[in-house]
C-alpha cells in the first residue's frame, strides 16, 4: 500500500515551474538534466544548471482556495506548537522542567503540552486565514478557524495488480493499491516563488508529479496575514513559522 503524502514537498512545485520555464525557452530538457545544455541570459541567471542552481526558489508552498471576491485563501497545517481536540484546542506552553529531568533541548525552556485528562488529538487539521492571523497574534484559537482536511482534499485509492512482462497477464498474488489525492473545488497548490527574474509562466498547463498529471498554472492575488510586528517589539518575542522545509547551514 502506497500513501499519498499531503503536503507534498515543495520540490513538486520547483520541477513543474522550473521545467515549464526550460520549456518555454526551447532549451532541451533531458540535455540541461545532463548539464549539456542550459538557458542564456536572465533565464539562464534564474534556473543555473543542475550542479550550481541559480536564483530561483520556493519561498512558500500551501494550500489555497478561490473565494468570491476573485483572492485565493491561504491555509496552514496546523503548527507544531498547537494540539487540537474534539472541544478545544491548545497551545504548547514553554516551561522550566524539573532539575531531575534531563533532555537534549539547549533552551532552558521545553514546550509542553497540560492536559487535564487524557485525550485523543484529531489529526488532518488546517489554520484558514482566521487561524493563521490568530496564531501569530498569539491568540485563541476558535473552532471556526480550524477545518479539517476533508474540506480541501479526498483521499482517492486506486486498486492495481503487476503484470507479468512476458505474458503480459496478471501476475498471481501481486495486488497492490496506491493512494491518490482528488482536490476540492477551487482548491490548489498556492506557490510563491522568489528569484525568477520575470520569467515565471502566468498561465497554461503544466506537467505535474511522478505520473505527469496536467495541472493548470495562473497568477492569484492572496491576502496573507500581516506579522505583528509591534507586539514582537513590545514584548520581544517571536514565533518561526517555516512554510517550507528549513535548510540551515548549521543544522
């Protein structure tokens, strides 16, 4: 059994544009893989080659959805700092642990999670753009700001059995099933790209994942969340919220 992972890496998004944009210049695809073959001018300055990549990067990769006023939604996986249940949801509180308790954490506060009784969090949940504001403000979380996967995404299984290659008949016992993901109505992939020097496609198709699925490309307007930045200064303190994997030079 093959699970669908959702979010996917970001890196899906990177080889659909990157490849779109190679595309689009006429610049072989398979000879730039090979380092034959690369892009001229800001193109050029844009995708690098294979060994030495350029300026482009996936700065934020989310889920997002149309709404009617024409801006797309943005959505969070909920942070790893929030744990939600089926009547609240909380935060991870920093505390000082017990001199007896030893841990590899450098801080000398660790996040931990009170609960007066023990239960079960629900999993597959999302910030909308209410939660993401609130979460950064450090504020409640209300039930209205949380929504589950099952409002953005189904998970589709699909039955399959291998085939013997020189009969091509099934092959006996050999059975398996993959998970695919079937995305709710206006609901897509929201990218913002950095270092692209113009050259992003605004519209068209692109070829995307492993099994080559058509997936339409567009401009969109989103209003994220503005950071607080005045509480920050006031009470000097701050969250990190990575929306893509964080890549740092000392671990």
């Amino acid at each position: 059994h093959a699970q669908a992972l959702m979010p996917p890496w970001p890196s899906l998004a990177a080889g659909a544009i990157r490849s779109r944009m190679l595309a689009d210049s006429g610049v072989d695809r398979a000879a730039f893989a090979a380092g034959k073959d690369s892009p001229e001018g800001s193109l050029g300055q844009c995708l690098g080659t294979p060994a030495s990549p350029g300026t482009f990067r996936i700065n934020r990769f989310l889920l997002g959805k149309k709404v009617d006023d024409g801006t797309v939604e943005p959505f969070l996986p909920l942070p790893a700092d929030v744990t939600t249940y089926r009547t609240k949801t909380e935060y991870l509180q920093p505390r000082m642990l017990h001199p007896d308790l030893t841990v590899s954490c450098k801080l000398p506060l660790v996040p931990v999670l009170r609960q007066d009784k023990p239960e079960k969090p629900l999993g597959g949940c999302w910030l909308n753009r209410k939660g993401i504001s609130a979460y950064l403000a450090g504020d409640p979380l209300l039930d209205d700001y949380i929504i589950g996967q099952q409002e953005l995404w189904e998970n589709d299984p699909r039955l399959g059995i291998a085939m013997d290659p020189v009969t091509r008949t099934a092959a006996e016992g050999r059975i398996y099933t993959t998970e695919t993901v079937a995305l709710k109505q206006k609901v897509g992939f929201l990218v913002n790209v950095e270092g692209a020097a113009g050259c992003l496609p605004h519209d068209g198709l692109l070829r995307f994942g492993g099994d080559g699925r058509s997936a339409t490309v567009s401009t969109c307007r989103v209003n994220f969340p503005q950071t607080p930045w005045g509480r920050i200064a006031a009470e000097e303190r701050f969250r990190l919220v990575l929306a893509t994997p964080g890549i740092f030079d000392e671990g």
